[in-house]
C-alpha cells in the first residue's frame, strides 16, 4: 500500500467512524425534532433557537476556545510519546475549563434579566437563563474531556461518548416535551448538559494519565499558547454566534417567532444533517493537519485530499436532498415547515463552496497563525451578517439560503488567496474536475427541482443521483482500492 493510499484510508477510516456516529446522531435528531415540531410547533422551535443561541453567545465570549485550542496542544505532546509532557497539558486544560466554565455561568445568571429583554423583548424568559447559566459551566468542562480524546485521538472513545449522549438525551428530552409542552424547553436543554458532562468524563477517565504535579505559575505558562489561539478562536467563535443572535433577533423582528422557527429548521437540515461529513471528517483531521504544519508542502497535500474526499462524499448526498428535499422536510417536521424549501435549495448549492473552504481554513488553526485566523473570520463574518440582512430583507427565508451560498463562495475566494499567499498553498487538478464535474450535477438537479412538474422531476433527479453516485465510487476506487479491499473481505 502506497503511503497516498495510507493517508486516504486513514481519512475514511475516521470518516466511517465518526459518520456512523453522526448518521445514529441524525436519526436521533430526527426523532427529536420531529416531536419538537410535533409537540412545540415552529413557535417552540423558534423559543428553543432563541434560547441556545444567546447562550452560545456568552459560551463564545468566555470560553476563550480552550475546546479547540486544547487539541492541538494535546496532539503535539501526544506525538512526542513523552507521558510527562502529555500530563501536563491535560491538568492545564482541566484548570482551565473550570474558570471558564464557572466564568461563563457567573455571567449568564448575572445578565438574565438583560438577555431576556434583548433577546425577547420582555422579563419573561429572565428565570429560563438562570436556570441555564449552569450548563456553560457544564458544557466547558466537557468540551475539556473530549479535546483530551480528540487530541490523543482515542476516537472511538469520543465516538462512544457522543453517540451515548445523543441517545440519553432524547430519551430524557421528549418526554419533558410531552408533558409540558414549552415548559420542557429549559429542564430539556440542562438534562442534555448533564448527561453529556457525566459521559465524557466517564470516557477520559479510562485514559491513564501519570501524576505530576503542575504549580500555578507552571500553569501560567504551559496555558499561555493555549490561552493565546484559543483567545482569537474564541473571538471568531463569538462573531458566529452573534451573526446567527442579530440574524434571528432581525426575523424575529421582522417576521415574527414562526419565521425564526422556520429558519432554525431549514438550517438544522442543511448544517446538521448533510454537515455530518464535515463534523466526521474534521474530528480527525485538524489533529492530523497540525502533526504536518510545519511543511507547507505537506499541508498541500494533507488539504488536497481531505478536500477531495470531503466533496466526493458530500455531493451525492446534496444531490439526492435537492430532488427530495420537500419529503424531507415532511417527514422530518411537518407540513407547517414547507416554506422552508425555497431556502434549502439555495444552501445546498452553497454547501458546495462550504466544503472547499473548509478544507482550506483549517491550516490557519493548524499553523497557529491567530491573528491571521481572527481578521479572516472578521471579515468574512461582516459580509455574512450583512448578506443575510439583505437576503431576508428583499426575498425572505429564500434570501436567507441564497446568502448562504453567496457567503461561502466569497469566503471560499478569501481562505484559497491567504492560504496561496501565506502558506504556498494551490488545488490540484484532480479536486477541480471533481468540484466542476459534481457541482455540475447539482446546478442541474436545483433547475430540474425549479422548472420541471412531477414525476419529470424525480426521473431526471434520479438519473443525476445515479451519475454522482457512479463519479464519486469510481473517484473512490482510485484513492481507496475499494474493490481490493471487497475481495480480501471475501476471502476472508
């Protein structure tokens, strides 16, 4: 096996582990919003969408990307075997997460009665944010338990961790729904926390780490880099929250709670359901992209094919939600969400530009280039707020979906002209045929869902999902030797 093929193996190997947590997580999150949708309406959504964004937003201001930052730290002691050395970044990160964490819920149960206003024009959800301020705290101390996984890549600890975390939480969840309808939205979101905090921590603690005793000044400085990065992450973490806050409070404002239920849906659909490749894929390979970001050659590479992968993955899928997307969206939520389609279609074009940017963005993290990563988040976030105020102003949730697209050609533009410059970096031929060859495909199903009538449609749609499908086994095949390995498993 060539070390290419080694690299692309290794690639999917993580993908098929984390997508067959995130596919179980999907369905659980189908389920869930289907009771949502069922037993809350867009009202309930657009209350629970409110609600998780504000606190989000403080989550971004005070928890200074310790979660992401941490990784790289982990990754780099972990890969010099030096168990000392890996000890020592775990107990920094520990301490740290507890300010944070204890940081962020001060402040939450602090300003309840100011988020309530701004965030729903009264006092009356002033009780809901006290009672949430707790799990800031309980999410940073799980953000710190599964960086620690991710870092060493113990991925089928982390997989685990999340998957039985899912699966409790809705368990617990829709019952709360059931019985008291919107009451349910506050215990539902705790519960979830709780559940989550106690599983990662279960997980870390099967990790063998030596004793060492850390003094404070030692962990002043061991946390300054990771304090540093995850400062600028932090930062950029904050501009997205606030995008996604400003966007919401102006639907609100402008078309009421509903249409912000609306929008929470299709984006849930669109972020959630088809962004698995991306939550699969990026687990492993930011920790894979720092262990090589001193070569810029290497970095090349690395990029290339996680690009390549990443778009011959996700565009079947994208295809197959183009031409089916109005029975998703009933069977996911209801016929009340139908509205929601116009602005989906324009996203999943978007997801196109989305995953090439992606690829590419995730060097400004692997290099440690802080500053750099906070002024093209500032910018690209700028545009983003003020594509969407424009999008919803003039054509509705539509407009919201086709700002979408717009936004991540843009920034797709802006991450491939900084990385060129900064980091040598270039697509190879190869990622371009795939990217021209399958976006081809989907600008064609968007037009066939646009312009042609039942069943015309799902004929020429399935026809599309059948030519991406073939593309992308055959683009496989090349990388992976997927044929290999089906007769060595038939041997077997």
């Amino acid at each position: 096996m060539s070390e290419e093929q080694a690299s692309y193996r290794q690639i999917m190997k993580a993908t098929s582990i984390f997508g067959g947590v995130q596919v179980s997580q999907i369905i659980i999150q189908i389920i869930r919003s289907k009771f949502i949708a069922i037993l809350l309406g867009p009202g309930g959504m657009g209350i629970a969408g409110l609600l998780i964004s504000t606190t989000g937003l403080i989550n971004g201001l005070t928890n200074f990307g310790i979660g992401t930052s941490a990784v790289k730290d982990i990754a780099a002691a972990n890969g010099t075997g030096n168990q000392i050395r890996i000890a020592i970044k775990v107990i920094v990160l520990r301490r740290l997460v507890w300010i944070t964490g204890i940081l962020g819920a001060l402040l939450t149960l602090v300003l309840s009665p100011l988020l309530s206003q701004l965030t729903f024009g009264n006092h009356n959800y002033t009780l809901a944010f006290v009672w949430i301020s707790i799990t800031l705290l309980f999410t940073q101390l799980s953000s710190g338990q599964l960086a620690l996984l991710q870092g060493i890549r113990k991925l089928q600890y982390l997989a685990k961790a999340n998957l039985a975390g899912s699966v409790l939480g809705l368990i617990t969840t829709v019952p709360l729904y059931y019985v008291w309808g919107i009451h349910g939205i506050v215990p539902g979101i705790i519960v979830t926390s709780v559940f989550t905090l106690v599983l990662s921590w279960y997980f870390s603690n099967k990790i063998k780490i030596q004793p060492v005793k850390v003094t404070f000044i030692r962990t002043i400085a061991e946390g300054k880099n990771m304090v540093s990065l995850g400062f600028m992450i932090s930062m950029s973490g904050i501009m997205v929250s606030g995008v996604a806050y400003l966007v919401r409070i102006f639907v609100n404002n402008n078309g009421g709670i509903e249409q912000v239920g609306l929008y929470n849906a299709g984006f849930t659909l669109i972020n959630t359901y088809v962004g698995l490749i991306f939550t699969a894929m990026g687990t492993d390979y930011y920790p894979r992209l720092s262990a090589v970001a001193h070569s810029n050659k290497l970095c090349k590479e690395t990029i290339n094919q996680q690009a390549e992968i990443a778009l011959l993955i996700l565009a079947p899928i994208l295809i197959v939600f183009l031409i089916s997307i109005n029975w998703v969206v009933i069977i996911l939520y209801s016929t009340k969400f139908i509205a929601v389609n116009e602005m989906i279609y324009w996203a999943a074009i978007g997801m196109f530009f989305k995953a090439a940017s992606w690829s590419i963005a995730f060097i400004l993290l692997a290099k440690g280039t802080s500053k750099l990563f906070f002024w093209n988040e500032l910018i690209s976030n700028l545009y983003s707020l003020v594509l969407n105020i424009l999008g919803y102003r003039l054509m509705g949730l539509a407009g919201l979906g086709i700002s979408f697209m717009v936004t991540y050609l843009l920034y797709l533009v802006q991450v491939y002209f900084v990385a060129k410059i900064k980091f040598e970096f270039a697509f190879n031929r190869s990622i371009l045929q795939i990217f021209a060859f399958q976006f081809s495909l989907a600008v064609c199903s968007f037009l066939a869902v646009k312009y042609l009538k039942h069943p015309y449609m799902y004929f020429v749609g399935g026809i599309l999902i059948l030519i991406s499908s073939w593309f992308s086994f055959k683009e496989l095949d090349k990388r992976l030797a997927i044929k290999e390995i089906i007769i060595n498993l038939r041997k077997k």
